[in-house]
C-alpha cells in the first residue's frame, strides 16, 4: 500500500467547494484485504489507537458507523479507512474536519483509489495522510506489512504527540483564530500572510492586518512602553493608578539592594518578558533574590525587583476604551487528597478531557518538568509525596494557562472602579487592545478600599482566558476588536469576476479590467501572461492559478478583482477564492483532453463549472455552447444572464419573457447590436462595429467576448456609460492583448497574429481571414503543442484546411514528449488528407525560421495569419521585418495614449498597428507617403 500522487486543492475544486487534499492511493495486495478479512485485531488495534472513530457516521449518518462499516459484511477497503484516520488524526490535533470521499479507481486501474480528505492547514494535511498510512501499516499483519512502511521501534503514541505539536507550531494560536472566526461570522475575508500569525483580513484596499492580538492601527510607541515595564510603570503612577514601587537592576548585587530598599517580599521578573517566563514571586531571603535574578536574567539583560502585591491574579481586556473581560487565573496545581502521589494527582488532573498538548484544547496538560521540581522542592515535597486532603499543591509561580493554569470568568463581578481603573491603565499607555495584569484580593471590591495593584500592562494579550474559561462565561474577545477594524457599513470585500473557458477568457478578462478601470476602479488581472495592478504588469508568466488570486486580493491598491482561471490551475489546486461575484464561462472545445484524467468535453465542462458553482452574484453563460448552457442547473447565484448571438435562441427568449437577464446580439439598420435585457427592460448597449477589437464587426468571436465582458461589467454593478467607453477603447494591439488577434499592416501585406493553439481558436481566426478583404492570397503558418493527442493536432489541421492558399507547419519550441518534427508531420499529412496539395504545404519546424519564410512570402495585398508561440519575440520578428531594399520608416512624435498596457520583453522601440512606442511607452506615428 502506497501513495502514488498527492494534490493539495487550496479552494473549490473537482472535489469539494473548500480545501482538501487527493491522495493516489495504491492498495496492492492488499485490494483483497478489505477490514472484515482483516478481522477484530486490526479493527480493534486501529480503535484503540484513535477512540475518536467511534464518533464517525460514515454512511449511516449516527455515531459508530464507520466502526459498523469495517466490521459488517466484507469490511470496507484500506483506501477508505485511511480518509477517516487522516480526519480524526487533524481532530486530534483540534481541527474542526469532517470532509471524506473514496472512489476506487477499478475499472482502469485495479487497486487504486482516489482518497480524498479535508484540511485545516496544508502541511498538517499532508503529514496527516502519511501518518494514517504509517498507522495502518503498523497494524497488518507482518505477511501483508509492505516492506519499510514502519520504522523499528515506531511508536504510535509518540508519534501522535509529534504530530500534534508539529500541526500547533503551524497552526493559527488561539487568539488569532478567534479573531479569525469573529472576522467570517462576519462575512470578512481572510488571508494568511505568514506561517506565523500575521493576518490579512479583508481584501484590496479594504484590507485591515493583525498580528496575534496586534492590529494594524496598534500605535509602535504604544507597544514600546508596554514592553518597557519600567517606563509602563511610572507613567501609570504619575496618573495615580496603583502600581507597586519597583527599581531596574543589572546585577545580583543590584538586585540585593533593591530588595533591601523595597522592604517586604519582592518579584524579579525580565525588563520586556512576557508569557509569565522569568518571574518569581514572594521572594524573602537574599539567596532567592540572587536565584530569581538569575532566572529573570535568562530573558532579559535587565531585571525589574519590585514589591510583592498579594491577592488573585486578574488579566482585565480592554479593547478600543472598553473592558470586555475579566478572569481570575490559578498557577497549576494539584489537590491532595491524602492517598495518591503528586504524580498519581497530575495523571488525574491531565485525564481531564479538556486538557491536551499545547493549545491543542482549552486547558493545556501540567508537566512534571524542572519548575515543577523547584515549587515542590520550597514546599518540602517531591512528585511521589503523598500531600495531605485538601492541601492546594501549585506546580508553577505563574497562572499562565500555556503551563496549565485555569481560568475564571469574572466579567460580571468586577467592580466598577477596577473596571475603570483597566480602561485608563491601557487608554495612558495608547493601545487600542490592551491586557491589564491586576492583583487583587477580591475583584467584586474597589481597589480604593481593598488594595491591589497593576503588575504590568500586555500589548498583545491573549484570548484564551476569555474565549474558553475553564469556568464562568465564555466571552466574544475576539469580536469588539473586528467591529473596531470594520465598522458597521465598513466594506471589507472588493468584487470579483472569474473568467474561464476554452477560448477567449484573456481577452474577456482584459476586456472587462479594460472597462473596470475606465469605470474609475483599480482592477488587479490575472492572465495567462501576467498579474496587472491597475494596467501595469507586476509579475510575468502564466497566472491564471490560486496564487495569482492571492497576489491581486492582497495588493492594498485594487478595488476590483478580474481572474482569468483556466483548466490547469483548477485541476491542479482548484480556485484561489471559496466564492466570486460574477462567473463567466465562453466556451467549452476540445483542448487538453487526455490530460490529466480529463478525457471528455464533458468532463472538461465540469472542471470549467466550478466557477459557476460558487458565484454569488451572476453567472454569466454562453447560451450558445451546449456544455455551457447546462450548467445553470449547478449554480445558486442569484442571476442568470445567458449570452447568445442567437436572437431567436428559444431558451433565451423565454428567460427574458420571464424577467431574466440575457445579452443578445440583434440585427439593425446600421449593423449588429449589442444589446441588454434585465427585469423587462430592453437595453441597447453598442453596435458591434464600434468596438475597435471586432475589426469592424467580422471578427466574430470577438464580439462574444465583448458580450461577456460587458455582461459581467453589467453585473459587477458599473454603469452602462463607463462599459460603453470601455468597449470603445479596447482594441487588440500587442500591448493591450498580447497574442489575441494583433494585426500589422505597415508591411504591403498584413499580418495577424494569433495565440490560438487548439481547433476552436484556430478555426476561428482561419474564419475570421476568410471574412477579411484581401486582394492577394491568404497564407498560414500554423503548428499545435506537443502534448495534445494526435486527433488533437489532426483537428487543427482540418480547422484551417482549404481556407488558405499555402500553408507552412511548424512547431513550439517546447516539444513537450514529442520528436522534432513529429508534430509538423501529423499536420502536414492531415492536411493532404483533407485535399490540401503537398505543394500548398512547406514544413519548416522552427518557428522564427518559419514565420520569417511567410513574411519574404508575402506580396502586396496577401494576408499573412501566423499562429505563435513565443509571443514577444514572433510580434518583434513580424514587426521589425522589411524586404531586401525596402528602407526603414521613418518616425514623429505624437500625443501619449492612456491604456492598460502590459510591459513586454523587448523595451526598445516596438511597432504596432501603424504605431511605434519606444522603452517608456510612448507612442509615435509613421511618416507615411501620399
């Protein structure tokens, strides 16, 4: 049994709409092995080692029926048992997971099982299912153990412990994760910043971070002096808040004096200490000074003496001016009961269900660790001293619940001069969450008449105390500090638009950023080329994934978010947000299948549905994609707007009889229509003609695009007048879209450009060269990747067959698993097949070599489409072209033209569409001849 692939899916995927992790699970021989075969032992083991799974339904829906599963009839296999291990492991740990689904993969491949499972944490995750494989393992019997899947001497329990530990060190602390929940239950974003607690709540420019309990509004200098006890202390004093009387020291002698000075017991604690380390209290004798000085010195250079207040130990929050609450906290201890040991007394405390390892549970287990030892070494007793009935036994100086003390919920008792006294405390030292230390005898009395004092005052106090006391009320901490950062009406979200499909969705994508910004917001992109932040490219490559998304929700400049998603990224770790606005889907051809284990348009359809399913807002749908259209059954957004340029499309017509939204396309006097319909309202928005990136109307797949674009555009919310000029000003230059449909035509023939690299694209623009005017021939240079499957590269082929006078058939540079020229040779024979004359075709492999033989091809009025690759270097080639004795042109400056613009690979001077722009993007204009 093995693991033979592993997929990390960060949001809504195939599988679920949150995270999960895939495993490949192998079974082996272990396919004839299902639980009930394995019989009680391994049942039994396997319980024993996780009691949790007692709790798991599985498909009974009821507490024990995944143990009922195991044991009736054959069992269940290994494949699903592991699923549950690998969630009960992550519960163990304190995750809140319960997602799990198995699948035998038996048809085509026997003893194979796709195991699915969700996750808190990525790397808990994994190290889960790998520890669940370990545990089954060690379980079989040594005939069916797979060789070295269980170290010697491998101990589970052990394991276990370092599991845990290793999910808490990666895991959000209590205090951050309780802010955390209050920020979703107030439908506020999140993203984690670090593998530490820093946190982004809310996305773009709305964006507010906290750190721990520190905000971002959280003064420095205010969080300076709270470290600084000394300074923390006087100013309070000069305010007339009690404090005791303390002296900063360096030395043990230093220390001995101020003791001597201070008169009366005394606490040594670290200068900037926190969490309780380094202190010791109630210190009489000289020797404990020195041994508390030294303890103190282990976190600090300086070591603060001061006087011993006597009472409970309070910790007061206090969040932007109010107190929130107040607990009572206890050291550890045990209490005698004049039989058992200290340590049978500990054993007893730690069965305590509410106890685990770290943070792993409300309450942390007590440890029988060096201090432990010092505390019952001054009480005269040892871990296996019998204390007497009732003797209260502390184990630990200070009441740290991270070293098993407790916590008492004392909110609605503090008297109100303690409460007022912990609201100036932290208001004088400028912190907006602040926690108060405050000795008293008794909180329910005024300091004024019973005494008492603030040790120190805590810039990033925990909540763990107060959310999860070990007794009294549970207190929302966590939810005055989310209401100080937003408001109520505060905005927290920034819309967001996927865009997805076989073609068309870059274009789309930067179409609609085009329009947003035009609208006057700061669009973040993410394409297939690039992330843009309001027009300019920040990162460079294919960001159509989950990390691209990341990048636009985290830039604190963008106010609206456009992601182009593409099949890759979701097969490869799903979507990068749980939920979006406006989803919009063009299209779904043939392209990419026989990859991973996607072979079918229809299950192709169900990887580009996932948008669809968790937009809120508006899908967007093509109405005239059969694949696309059948997937407003598996939306809940609150409006279908179907896109057709089929104004008799019967499906459409009824759903805008009915008061839906749609966009049709309509014929008109002065040409095709662009129009609106929503709620009844008939809306004309453009003729197609208008919109620069149609060519005047004929480029077809463009004016769907366009469609889309403003559908989505529509129902983000922006105006007809701001999609209008957007639209108008949208053309298909190289810069503004890269790769989609570049025309030159300051050669004597023109060029167009294209990125179409399956039969739908392809044939697209082969169609669109059909309806263009030209008064020489029609030539094509046209290749397909090396990884689609041969009836792929066939079908690109038949695309362009019979639409052009010459073809010359090339390759990618990245052959992708294929010989050098395997892929020209499918097409090129492809082509004769379809009646192309082997003298219509030239193979010339290399693509500069290829698309330099079209352009020395080129006379006047022929019409060059060259299908590219390299993107940059093939527009730089095309561009920087002119025949033998044909002189350069010449060039003058013109006014600069705004546009969202992303940066190119080459800087210098670039020429496009009868325009040149040099390396700081300024256009100029040809001199041309009369």
């Amino acid at each position: 049994m093995r693991i033979l692939d592993r997929s990390v899916y960060v949001g809504p995927s195939l599988y679920a709409h949150f995270p999960v992790i895939k495993l490949e699970l192998d079974l082996g021989e272990l396919e004839n092995w299902p639980t009930a075969k394995l019989g009680d032992a391994f049942i039994d083991g396997l319980v024993a080692a996780l009691p949790g799974l007692k709790e798991h339904g599985c498909s009974y829906r009821e507490p024990g029926g995944f143990i009922r599963r195991m044991r009736e009839g054959e069992g269940t296999w290994l494949g699903h048992v592991l699923e549950h291990v690998a969630i009960e492991l992550q519960n163990v740990a304190g995750e809140d997971v319960t997602f799990g689904k198995t699948r035998s993969l038996s048809d085509a491949r026997p003893g194979v099982y796709t195991v699915v499972y969700e996750y808190a944490q990525r790397e808990e995750g994994i190290a889960a299912g790998d520890l669940a494989l370990r545990l089954l393992c060690s379980l079989l019997p040594e005939n069916l153990r797979p060789k070295d899947s269980v170290p010697a001497g491998w101990n589970f329990a052990e394991a276990r412990d370092q599991f845990i530990r290793y999910a808490q060190r990666r895991a959000l602390g209590p205090s951050t994760a309780s802010l955390v929940r209050a920020a979703e239950q107030r439908d506020i974003p999140w993203l984690r910043l670090n593998e530490q607690s820093l946190v982004q709540l809310g996305h773009g420019k709305y964006q507010q971070r906290i750190q721990a309990t520190v905000t971002g509004r959280t003064s420095h200098i205010a969080v300076e002096l709270a470290s600084d006890k000394e300074e923390t202390n006087k100013i309070l004093a000069s305010l007339g808040l009690p404090v005791p009387k303390q002296e900063l020291v360096r030395s043990e002698e230093g220390a001995l004096r101020a003791a001597r000075r201070l008169g009366g017991p005394v606490v040594t604690k670290p200068y900037n200490g926190n969490h309780g380390r380094g202190i010791t209290i109630a210190i009489t004798k000289d020797e404990d000074v020195i041994a508390g000085f030294k303890a103190a010195q282990e976190h600090s250079n300086s070591v603060i003496v001061e006087t011993y207040l006597a009472g409970d130990d309070h910790r007061l929050l206090v969040v932007n001016g109010e107190l929130v609450a107040a607990t009572k906290r206890t050291p550890g201890h045990v209490v005698g009961d004049g039989t058992r040991t200290v340590r049978e007394l500990v054993d007893i405390v730690n069965s305590d269900p509410r106890r685990g390892v770290g943070h792993e549970k409300v309450l942390t287990k007590l440890q029988l660790d060096r201090e432990a030892t010092v505390m019952l070494e001054g009480a005269g007793l040892s871990f296996d001293s019998v204390p007497e009935k009732d003797r209260v036994v502390p184990l630990r100086k200070t009441a740290n619940l991270s070293t098993g003390g407790t916590a008492t919920d004392v909110t609605d008792v503090i008297h109100p001069d303690n409460r007022d006294m912990a609201v100036r405390a932290v208001r004088a030292i400028g912190l907006d969450v602040g926690g108060v230390d405050f000795l008293s005898p008794n909180i329910a009395e005024s300091y004024k008449s019973v005494g008492g004092g603030i040790c120190e005052i805590n810039a990033a106090p925990g909540f763990r105390m107060h959310v999860s006391p070990s007794e009294g009320t549970p207190r929302d901490a966590a939810g005055p500090v989310i209401d100080m950062l937003f408001p109520q009406g505060t905005p927290a979200r920034v819309p967001i638009a996927a865009i997805t499909g076989t073609n068309g969705k870059t274009t789309t994508s930067r179409m609609l950023a085009h329009i947003a910004k035009m609208a006057g917001y700061t669009p973040g992109l993410t394409t297939t080329d690039g992330v843009y932040i309001d027009g300019q490219r920040t990162v460079e490559g294919d960001m159509t994934g989950p990390v691209s998304t990341r990048m636009v929700l985290a830039d604190p400049n963008i106010d609206i978010a456009v992601l182009e998603v593409a099949r890759g990224g979701l097969l490869r770790a799903g979507m990068g947000v749980p939920e979006v606005n406006v989803a919009a889907v063009l299209n779904v051809q043939n392209d990419h299948l026989g990859l991973k284990g996607i072979d079918t348009l229809e299950q192709l359809a169900e990887v580009k549905r996932i948008p669809v399913e968790v937009a809120k807002d508006c899908a967007v749908l093509n109405a005239d994609d059969p694949h696309v259209l059948k997937m407003s059954a598996y939306t809940e957004a609150k409006v279908i707007c179907y896109v057709t340029m089929n104004p008799s499309h019967a499906l459409v017509r009824e759903h805008v009889r009915a008061g839906g939204r749609a966009c049709a396309l309509e014929a008109g006097v002065n040409g095709s229509m662009i129009t609106l319909y929503d709620k009844g309202s008939h809306i004309p928005l453009m003729w197609t003609h208008l919109i620069p990136a149609t060519l005047e109307g004929r480029a077809l797949h463009n004016v769907q695009n366009a469609m889309v674009a403003a559908s989505a555009a529509f129902a983000l919310g922006i105006k007809l007048d701001a999609i209008r000029q957007g639209l108008r000003t949208f053309d298909t230059t190289f810069f503004q879209a890269p790769g989609r449909m570049n025309v030159f035509s300051e050669h004597p023939f023109k060029v167009l450009m294209d990125y179409g690299h399956n039969a739908h694209a392809v044939g697209v623009m082969a169609d669109l060269a059909g309806r263009l005017d030209v008064g020489g021939r029609r030539i094509v240079v046209v290749a397909g990747p090396g990884d689609r499957r041969d009836e792929d590269l066939v079908e690109i082929a038949a695309a362009v067959a019979g639409k052009f006078d010459h073809y010359i058939v090339r390759r990618d540079d990245a052959l992708r698993g294929r010989d050098g020229d395997e892929v020209p040779r499918i097409i090129a024979k492809a082509l004769q097949e379809k009646g192309v004359p082997a003298s219509a075709i030239t193979i010339i492999p290399d693509e500069q070599e290829a698309i330099d033989a079209a352009l020395k091809m080129g006379k006047p009025g022929d019409l060059l489409l060259v299908f590219a690759d390299a993107l940059a270097r093939s527009w730089k080639q095309i561009t920087k072209f002119h025949a033998e004795g044909t002189p350069a042109p010449a060039v003058k400056r013109v006014e600069p033209v705004a546009a969202i613009e992303p940066a190119i690979e080459e800087r210098a001077v670039v020429e496009m569409d009868g325009l040149i722009r040099d390396e700081r993007g300024i256009r100029f204009a040809r001199d041309t001849e009369d």
